[in-house]
C-alpha cells in the first residue's frame, strides 16, 4: 500500500484517500516564491502535500491539520519517517478548533485539497471516514476560505486545487475576503479532454493574473514534457 518517491515514501493504508494525482500536481505547482517561513497543510491525509513542500523549501515550520485518526496517526508516522521530520508536525484538530486556539499563529503559506464530491444516493453508506476525506459538506469552500484569511500573514498566500467547474465559485468566495487570484492553470487529461481542474494562488494584494493550462497526458500512460518536468523531482520513473 505504500507509495515511494525520490525523497520520501508514503504509507496510505489507514487513510480514506489515497495518494493522488491532485496532491501531487498542488505540491509540485504551489509557487514559493515568496520563501515562505511557515505553512499550513488544511486537510493533510497522508501528509503527501507537506512531504511535498518540505523537499521543495527550507521552510523552518510545516503545520497539518487532519481531522480523522486513522489517517492523522498515519500522517505523523510519514512526517516522522521522512528526512525533514524536525519540520513537520502534524495536529489532530478539525479546521474551526484549530483556528479558534489562541496561540494567534499566522502562516506565510496555506495549501489544501479540499473535498468536493457531493453524496448521491449509493454513497450515503460509505464509511464515515471516507465521507470526510470526499465530501464538500466536511470541509466546505467557504468555510476553508473564511479560516484560511484569519490565519495567512499579511503577505501570506493560500492555494487550492478545485474541480474547474469549482473555480469561480472559489474565486468569489475567497474575493469577499480580500484574497485575490494572482495564479490559475486550468488542467485537463488529455489535448482533447475538457478541463478538470483548476489550481488556484490567492494573496492579499491585487494584481495581474498569471493564467495558463496544463495537459497530463498525451495518451495512456504518456506523460506530456510540461507535466514531467513539473512533477519530476517527485515521481521514481521520470
């Protein structure tokens, strides 16, 4: 069940979700330019996204908060199995009880993966903890951005991977509290597929938006050069 990286390696067997294209392609996108000193991973499962961004920074503080035991407990045992486990700590806390601690900890960076699906009908008997790590109703949109604009630094930056049909939703959540879009790639699996999903960096200041689209795949199995040299310091075989 585990999954290896080139730095580090994931064990997902106790977590609802699984390592996933959306963890990587987020970890690998979220632009640190801004050499961020703290980070805050909402939502962190197996602990991939902070895994991510531990290789990719000399960020002196990573903070995830994950809400189901299992997968918490699991995250903390890849944080302290990885290379960068001085930095990395995860809480075992839902989003409102870990904003409302009075430590009045701001964070340069917030990344997450939200949840997004909706239940049908067939879904209402799944096991609660894969309804959290699936469902919008656990972790809503409005809610990560209204918790995400209390905690993020003055300059801090939040980024997000959403479903495409999600994105300006998103935006307008996030614009009614003075966060604004500074970067957008719109993804989509193949050349011909419609876009799938949207990555998203916020700050506080307004200005030009860097737009642009990302193709996974040119066929089955065969990655496009963007997407290879995005990701490739993470994957084994690229």
């Amino acid at each position: 069940m585990s999954f290896s990286f080139k730095q580090f390696t994931i064990e997902q067997d106790r977590c609802a979700m699984k390592v996933g294209t959306d963890g990587v392609l987020l970890g690998s996108w979220v632009s640190l330019e801004s050499r961020p000193f703290s980070v805050l991973d909402i939502g962190a499962g197996t602990g991939l996204i902070a895994l991510m961004l531990a290789q990719r920074s000399d960020a002196g503080q990573i903070d995830a908060i994950e809400i189901d035991e299992d997968a918490y407990e699991q995250c903390v045992e890849n944080f302290e199995n990885s290379p960068w486990a001085d930095r990395l700590f995860c809480f075992h806390a839902s989003l409102d009880e870990f904003a409302e601690e009075p430590e009045d900890e701001k964070y340069d960076l917030i990344v997450s993966n939200p949840p997004y699906f909706v239940p049908n009908e067939r879904e209402t008997d799944l096991p609660e903890n894969r309804k959290k790590a699936r469902f919008y109703d656990s972790l809503p949109f409005a809610d990560l951005v209204d918790y995400a604009s209390q905690l993020l630094s003055d300059n801090g930056e939040l980024a997000v991977i959403v479903p495409f049909s999600e994105e300006q939703t998103f935006i307008a959540f996030a614009k009614a509290k003075s966060l604004h879009a500074n970067r957008i790639t719109r993804v989509r699996g193949t050349e011909n597929a419609p876009l799938k999903r949207s990555l998203l960096q916020f700050s506080f200041s307004e200005k030009p938006i860097e737009e642009n689209e990302l193709t996974l795949e040119v066929s089955r199995h065969q990655y496009t050069r963007e997407f290879k040299t995005l990701v490739q310091d993470f994957y084994l075989k690229l």
